[in-house]
C-alpha cells in the first residue's frame, strides 16, 4: 500500500483504503505515524541469475502538528538513522525521487574514490553533477573554492562514517552491542563544536559489565558509574536507540531484515523493524545533536541541508 501510494500521480477523493477496508494511515501527510514497508528482503529474493537482491524499504517517517520536521534534512537524518538500524551500509546515496541516473557506473565510480588506499579515508562524500529539466548541467568545478564540488542536494555519495561526524570504531566481531563495547565517545568538545564527538579505545565496556568479586565492589561501582555516564553522552548525542548507537561502532552491514524464516530470524527482524519505526519518530531527536553536530544540518530551523 505504502509503495502504491507512494508511485500513485492522483490522490483518491475518500484517500486510500487498504485491503482491509481501513483508511490508510498516511492519507494526512502531516499528521500520521512512522511506517515501514519491505519491498525486497524476504527469503528467497533473488535476481533472474540467482543473485541475492539488495534490501529495499519504503520508509515515511512520523509527522505530527507541534513539531519541527525540518524538510528535506529531516527527512535525510530520519533515513540514516533507520538505514542504520535495518541494514548498516558503510555509503549512502541520496537522490530525489523524481531524478533518474543516466550512468549505469555511477556507484562504481564513486567506490574508486571511497576505496583508494590513500585517499579513501579523508573522503565523505562523491557529488555527480544534475541536469535540471534541460536547463544544462550545474558546473562542479571548484564550487567551494578548495578544488572540489559542494553537495547540491542530490545526485551525491556518501560515506556513513562522515555524516556522524566522527569515524566508527572498527569492531573485532560480530555485530553485537557488546562486541562494540570497546570503544567509547571519551569526551565532548566545548567551545564551537561543542557536542561533537572523539573516539578512543577504553578499558570499560561500553555497554556492558562483568560481575566482579566481592573484594572488588569498589571497584565495580566505580565502573557502573562510567559506564552510566557513558550511556548518557551517547543517548545524548545519537538519541535513545541502543541499535542505532550500537550500529554506529559496526564495521559491516547487517544482513536479513526480511527474516531467514525461522523463528529466530522472524524475532530478529521484527525487533529491527519495531527499532526502526521508534528513530523516525517525530520526538526521536529532541534533546540530542542531531542536526545541530552532525547528520543533515538545520540552519535557523528551516530544515536547511548542511
């Protein structure tokens, strides 16, 4: 229902009814809940040459009167946070829903810039250059003054590590919250970035703690209170997700949001979904430096893309 309404040129008079005969809840663009549908992740999804195809969801996020969604921005801040959740890709591309890509390399491309053994590092984002309804090409060269292009809006790759602002700690396995414990925000800046975030390895877990002896309580209240202050400088910063923060520490992408089948994998997958539809609820990023630190930019509150 989701994918029909979202193709559909014509809205009905009554607005949609789904198969059930009830109203779709999206049938007010500003005022419904957040809604997940999935378009490709099912067991057995595979191209005409056997090839396991990409996931793929319709995601609206929640709209409710009463609070600032912040346009586009918003929009891109809510997809990376439950792309995060779903999948975990290391690169994201943004493209308008009405732009087409007339070079079929277009991701192979950009992955040269991405992976080059030298420079792959300091890159955050690869930006194509549009054609806007035949009025010619935006000219890309030294936009910004330092030889390079900025981001228009559309048309650009990104790598996920550059939008939070700081680069995701690599994990040694798994993809756990606790295999991410190793690693923590250690402090945060003051001054003009105030909020933003540095990496360093920790002798604390971050997200867990192990039952010390009895001679050691000290010790372990110790901990549990860095542990405590860690959890709130994170929830803080990313929001109140344990999943999202959590994905933030992964090396690789999570695979199987649509469920292998099996009951485990069908408990999974419904966590993930239930995960994602709470960070893109409208309230998600209250009190947290999402779009302030990192992320898609608000500037003076028009949902500006910075």
């Amino acid at each position: 229902m989701n994918h029909l309404a979202a193709r559909a040129r014509k809205v009905p008079e009554e607005g949609w009814i789904m198969s059930d005969g009830t109203p779709w809840p999206g049938n007010n663009p500003r005022d419904h809940p957040a809604m997940i549908q999935v378009l490709l992740g099912h067991p057995g999804d595979r191209d005409v040459d056997g090839g396991e195809l990409p996931r793929l969801f319709y995601v609206s996020r929640e709209k409710r009167p009463g609070f600032q969604h912040h346009g586009k921005a918003g929009a891109m801040n809510a997809l990376l946070r439950v792309s995060a959740v779903l999948t975990n890709g290391a690169y994201v591309l943004n493209l308008d829903y009405d732009h087409c890509v007339n070079n079929s390399s277009m991701l192979r491309e950009a992955m040269c810039f991405f992976m080059d053994s030298t420079a792959g590092n300091r890159t955050c984002f690869v930006q194509f250059a549009l054609r806007h309804g035949g009025a010619g090409d935006i000219e890309m060269k030294c936009l910004d003054g330092i030889q390079g292009p900025v981001y228009v809006g559309s048309g650009c790759c990104f790598s996920r590590k550059a939008l939070y602002g700081f680069e995701p700690a690599r994990a040694d396995a798994g993809h756990d919250m606790e295999t991410a414990a190793n690693w923590t925000i250690c402090c945060l800046r003051r001054g003009k970035r105030t909020g933003a975030t540095r990496r360093s390895r920790s002798a604390v877990p971050l997200l867990d703690s192990e039952e010390d002896s009895d001679e050691q309580d000290e010790e372990a209240e110790r901990r549990r209170r860095r542990l405590r202050a860690y959890r709130a400088a994170l929830e803080r910063h990313f929001g109140q997700s344990p999943a999202f923060i959590a994905s933030a520490f992964e090396e690789h992408g999570r695979r199987g949001c649509g469920g292998g089948g099996g009951s485990q994998d069908a408990a999974v997958a419904g966590a993930l979904l239930k995960e994602a539809i709470h960070v893109v609820s409208c309230a998600y990023e209250e009190r947290t430096r999402w779009g302030k630190a990192f992320g898609w930019i608000y500037e003076g509150g028009d949902g500006a893309a910075g």
